[in-house]
C-alpha cells in the first residue's frame, strides 16, 4: 500500500464527530494534499468525478448517498450525464471540518 493510500485509508477510519470544530487553513492543505484530485475553493472541499455515462455516475450517487447517510455527514452534490461535483462544507462550523475530510476519504475509497 502506497503511503497516500495508507493515508486515505487511516483517514477515513476515522469516525465523524457530533460537534466538529472548524480546520485552519494549513490541517486544511495538509490534508487534502493527501486526497487525490480535491481542492479546497473557499469555504469547502471539493472533486469532480467523471464517468463514462449516465449509469455509472447514478451508482456512484447512490454509494456516496448511503456514505453519507451512514455518516450522518452530506455533501452537496451537483450530477451530471457523466460526472458527478462532491463538495463538502459543514454549515454548523462555517467552513470545513475533519468530518469533511473523512467522508472525502471515505468517498475515495469507493472508486479505489
């Protein structure tokens, strides 16, 4: 297992928190340095995630909807015929929190 992957993975064992505190910038880019293809924009973590049609991206809806539902953690998400636009902010903490970054590993994880 590479050293980014063993990161991904140690992450998104992590379990989500009832109160998460909102990161600093720098945990921020830590730690998405470690998840391939998100970026922080602002207030969120987000990855586009491309498919070969629309089947394929309506599976993967579904898996990151039951991801969040066992979570308890959503993304707003913006679907497309071939792509799917995952972002993560927790509105409670006005901007993003570890439970951000966990889901996003945990979302990874399903198209490893």
């Amino acid at each position: 297992m590479s050293e980014a992957t063993a990161a991904v993975e140690a992450l998104a064992r992590q379990a989500c928190a009832r109160s998460a505190a909102r990161l600093s910038d720098q945990a921020i880019a830590d730690a998405v340095a470690a998840l391939p293809g998100w970026s922080h924009v602002a207030d969120r973590i987000a990855k586009t995630f491309r498919f070969a049609g629309w089947h394929e991206t309506m599976a993967f809806v579904n898996a990151v909807a039951w991801v969040a539902e066992r979570a308890d953690h959503h993304p707003d998400l913006s679907v497309h015929f071939n792509r799917c636009v995952v972002s993560y902010s927790t509105h409670d903490a006005g901007g993003i929190t570890q439970n951000d970054l966990i889901c996003a590993a945990r979302i990874e994880r399903l198209l490893a």
